[in-house]
C-alpha cells in the first residue's frame, strides 16, 4: 500500500481556488489601546472549496491499491489522504485568513498574531473558527510638532578635563597593587557582596573588584552612600547598608522594597602614580602629545552624545507629553533589552569608556521599562511623522548605515549586510534610519535657544562606579527572551515593531 503523494504536488494544488476571496465573519474586540482580540470563522464553502482544489491535483497521481495510479475513485482518493493533506489545508486557510484579515482591518498590527497552531482544527462540519490576540498601533492624534523650542547646550573641553581623562586612562592601564592603608576614593576594593530581605539571601558575588567612588550603580538599585560607606574601611571589616530596588526592577515582587546590601572587603587596592610618557608608551604612542589630541578627541566625541542625545531627549518629552495611552507590559519587556543594546553600541561609537558604559547600562536597567514605554510611544509618533510627511528609507540610506556599521567592527560592508539579513535585523536597521530623518526634519523646523554650559569642575572625579550585579537576584534573561546571536556571536539586537504591510 503506498500512501505517499508528492508535496509539491499538493502546494501546486488549488492555486487558483485559494485566490478567491475567503467569505469570513471576523469579530474584533478592543481589549486596550495596543490590544485586539480577534475572532475568525471561516465557512464550510471556503474549507470545502480548499480541500477540493488539493484533491484536484492529487487525484491525477494517486496511487491506491487495486488500482492503476490516478484512476481510484474520487471519493476513495478523499477518504485515504485526508488525514495526509489536512494540515496543509489548514495552514493555507489560516494564511490567507490571516492576510485578509490584516488588509481588511481598522488596526495597524505590530506583532504577530498569538495563536497555538496545533489546537486549531478544521471541523468535520460547520465553519472553521479561531482566535487570536494581537498587538497594534494605537490610535491618536498627531502632535503638533513644528516650531518646538529646544534648548541646546555648548561647551567647550577645557585643558583641566583633559588632564583629568588622561589621568583616568592611566588608571585604567595601571597595575594594581595591594596596600595596608585604610580605603580612599580613588581605590579599589575586592569584595564579597551579598544581599538579604528578611534575613534570606537574595543574591552574591564574590571576589568582585570595585572602584570607590560616591555612588555605586547596580543592575537593578543604586548605593549612593557607597563611598562614605567604604572610605576608611580597611580589608577584613564588613560594612553594610541598604538599598531600594528600583519600581522598574525585573523581579516584580521586590520593587521599590529596602534589601539590606553587605560587602565583605577581602582587599584595597591603590594604582601607580601618573606618568604621561610610560601610558603614550602602554598605549602604542610614542608621542605624548599625540596622545593628548586623541584624548581631547574622544572627550569631544562624548561631549556631541551628550548634546545629541539631550535634544533628542527634550524632543521625545514634548512628543509624547499627552500620549496617555497604555502600552502593553509583555511589549514594554520584549522590547527593553533593544533599547539598552542600542544605548551601549551609540555610547560604544562615541569613545566612552567601558567603565562608563556599564554605569550608563545599569542607570537604563533601573529604569528600563519607563524609558521603554517612552521609547515606543516616540516611535509610534515618529513613523505617524514618517507617514505623514512621505519619509522613506533608501537604498542609500541602508547602504550608509552598513558602511558605519562595518567600520565600527573593522568589517566588510557585504559580511554586515548578510549577518543583518539573515537575523532579520533590516526593520530595525530600517526603524532607525526613519526615527532619524524625522528627528532631522523636526529639528529643522525648530526654535533652538543655544546655552553655554559651565566648565566641568577640574580634577573631580567621576562620581559614580558600576558593578554588574542584580540586588533582587532575578536577571531579566528569566522574563526576556534571549537576544539571537550569528555564526559569528555577535549579539543581535530585537527590532522594534514596525507597522505591517
């Protein structure tokens, strides 16, 4: 007995039948501004009508005992390889209904519909129905945004702040060493830290090195007494203290709860004394003077994010001021694991330090989901702009933000393009260069109020440190999804919705 029929067969099969418009009953319920529950069914004329167009092209090369291949009756035909072609037909009636829907709808979707496949079936009389969930843009009216009033700050790096970085790289291509002494600022400390509620431990990490700085960020709370806590301290105290878990934190039961934070100092350690020429040398320059130009460079790099990202920050505020709506919080969490690898590869392209990002990492940990929720709105405003406006991407636009990219990772353009093509990353290649050009046109239709900023206070050190640590002892890997990686681990970051086609 063979029951075997050629699949490609079957998807040649109905070709013609399936592009006849499906007679559904849909039934949309508004459960929140960016939330639709849908209801479909299909009639038993269009499930019949899909199954006879398989059947139509099986048939002519069925092969069923007793008879030559393709001359079993029909009815027999049907009864054997039902069972065999049901899944097909199935998934091409959820298909097309799903298109039909889509374009049929009021709602913009953004995500993909949330439905199980396998517990859908196609009954063996009456319609077909299904359900599903879906996210959408929400519906509002467009701010105004022409002629917004930006206030944009300029300053200038001072000879004192270079001398301060060049210090503060020296430090950190210095050798450790051990010292007797109590704690000063400035040093670093080798601790075991543990944190408790109730008096369970919640979380440790041993042997971590720390800098001692005024305020110490963590994954998911901030010490901002760590310096007073640890200056005159010597190896072998304990000293503890508490700390509030950020309301934005990843572990839902202890946000905005005190949890008592003890570190256990194992040793101090104090860096060599600066010599200019010995770090030129360390770093591959001979000249010294050549070092302070790429140091003045890189402090001029960081002083434009600032000012970038400042205006961009004021933009968004006025933006989203009356966007009151509600977004979803399994959107908001999906999506806040982007926003922080975008923020690190932006902090990345502009010269700061590792130290700096990590602090900048912890800060958007914190208050993750906030920011996400602004994030999003801006961009649901933006792509309104884009649309309004007839703002597209170009071929050339992709092809400059592969360029840069490339050249950050010291790569080929062609080897960037194919890794980003083939992790589905060109939406959110394509998403930024959007937000871009309409951040762009609104900034050339605004009124800028330019101020110039005070001088950075000479010799005064950075005054927060940061550890990857997670007080609450719930990293968000337990509720995000793991970020995809490619053949070659590089980490890729998840796009943000895009309205569908």
């Amino acid at each position: 007995m063979n029951n075997e029929i050629d699949n490609d067969v079957l998807d040649e099969g109905a070709a013609e039948a399936e592009k006849q418009k499906l007679d559904l009953s849909v039934e949309i319920k508004e459960t929140s501004a960016c939330q639709r529950h849908v209801t479909v069914s299909i009639p038993r004329t269009d499930i019949d009508r899909y199954f006879g167009a398989k059947f139509d092209e099986l048939a002519p090369e069925a092969e069923v005992p007793g008879f030559r291949a393709g001359k079993a009756p029909r009815k027999l035909v049907e009864s054997r390889f039902r069972p065999h072609v049901e899944d097909q037909v199935k998934g091409s009636l959820l298909m097309d209904s799903l298109a039909q829907v889509n374009d049929e709808a009021s709602f913009s979707a953004i995500s993909e519909p949330d439905f199980d496949f396998e517990s859908i079936e196609i009954p063996d009389e009456g319609p077909m129905t299904y359900e599903f969930n879906i996210e959408v843009r929400p519906e509002f009216e467009l701010p105004k945004w022409k002629g917004l009033t930006i206030t944009r700050t300029t300053r200038e790096i001072s000879d004192e702040e270079t001398d301060d970085e060049i210090r503060r790289v020296f430090s950190s291509n210095s050798d450790l060493e051990p010292v007797d002494d109590p704690v000063k600022e400035g040093d670093f400390v080798v601790v075991n830290i543990t944190s408790r509620r109730d008096g369970r431990e919640l979380e440790s990490i041993d042997e971590e090195l720390v800098e001692v700085r005024p305020t110490l960020n963590l994954a998911d709370a901030t010490v901002p007494n760590f310096g007073e806590l640890m200056i005159g301290a010597s190896a072998g105290e304990t000293r503890t203290t508490t700390v509030t878990i950020s309301e934005y934190a990843d572990n839902d039961d202890l946000r905005g709860q005190e949890v008592e934070l003890e570190f256990e100092i194992l040793d101090v350690k104090r860096t060599e004394a600066i010599d200019v020429e010995e770090l030129s040398d360390r770093v591959g320059l001979s000249d010294s003077g050549r070092l302070r130009e790429i140091i003045q460079e890189n402090l001029k790099r960081q002083e434009e994010y600032r000012r970038r990202q400042d205006v961009r920050k004021q933009i968004s505020e006025l933006l989203t001021e009356s966007a009151s709506w509600e977004l979803p919080q399994d959107l908001l969490r999906r999506q806040m694991r982007r926003e922080i690898e975008r923020a690190r590869m932006e902090l990345q392209s502009s010269g700061f330090s590792h130290s700096d990002i990590r602090n900048q990492e912890n800060l958007l940990r914190q208050d993750a989901l906030r920011r996400t929720e602004t994030m999003l709105k801006e961009h649901f405003i933006l792509e309104r702009i884009a649309e309004a406006e007839g703002i597209e991407e170009t071929d050339e636009d992709f092809d400059l933000e592969i360029e840069r990219i490339a050249q950050q990772k010291n790569d080929s353009s062609r080897r960037v393009r194919a890794r980003l093509e083939r992790s589905g990353q060109m939406d959110a290649l394509r998403n930024m260069i959007i937000e871009r050009k309409v951040i762009e046109l609104i900034q050339s239709h605004a009124k800028f109020q330019d101020v110039v900023a005070k001088k950075k206070e000479a010799g005064k050190a950075a005054a927060a440190t940061a550890i990857d640590f997670y007080v609450a002892g719930d990293r968000p890997g337990e509720h995000i999804p793991d970020a995809r990686y490619d053949d070659a681990g590089d980490q890729k970051i998840p796009a943000l919705p895009r309205e569908r086609d």
